[in-house]
C-alpha cells in the first residue's frame, strides 16, 4: 500500500522517508493508515488514508485532526504539511473544515 500512495503523490511531493505508524501506537481504534514521512526539502508530511463505506462526516474530520495532534506529540515535529486521502462520499463541511485547517484532500483517487 505504501508504494501505490508514494506513487500516487509523486506528483507534488518526493519523499526521502515515509513510514507507517499503527493506530494503536496514537490510542485509536479507528481502521485508518496513518503515514509520517519527509520529503526531499526536509518537510515533515503526515498522511491519512481511510476507506469507509460509509459516509465521511464533519465528526470524522475532527477526529482525523484529532488524531494528527497525537501524531505530533508522538513524532516530536509539526508537520509542514497535511493530506487526507479518501476513498467514499465526504460531505461538503468535512472538505471544507479540513480546508480551513491547511490540509490537503484527495477524494476517491487511488
């Protein structure tokens, strides 16, 4: 999985690292795939793939960004940037909190 989301951001981003972080590890039960990697410019990047069947509402988006928070007190490091990549129907105010708070959305791509 690692390789098809590094190829897929190719695109904007080359990375130097890019390493998994099990949900456990930030206290959570949630079935996502978290990512903390570095690119060429020394940017920490953190990255948040989730596939549901249902839909992505704006509790959901609070709880992702919940979620980088921990990552970050776990990392030790802000991240300079922040994608969200999903694959089912996202309302509108979700794409648009995670906006407001600088992140970077991909919707149904891989």
């Amino acid at each position: 999985m690692i390789k098809e989301i590094t190829s897929f951001l190719n695109k904007d981003f080359l990375f130097s690292s890019f390493v998994s972080i099990e949900p456990k590890q930030l206290k959570s039960r949630k079935k996502i795939q978290i990512y903390s990697a570095c690119d060429i410019k020394k940017n920490f990047v953190s990255v948040f793939v989730i596939d549901q069947k249902s839909r992505f509402l704006i509790k959901n988006a609070k709880e992702i960004i919940e979620l980088k928070d921990r990552l970050v007190l776990k990392e030790d490091h802000n991240f300079k940037k922040n994608i969200f990549i999903i694959k089912s129907a996202v309302c509108s105010k979700a794409i648009n909190h995670f906006k407001e708070n600088k992140w970077i959305v991909y919707n149904d791509t891989l």
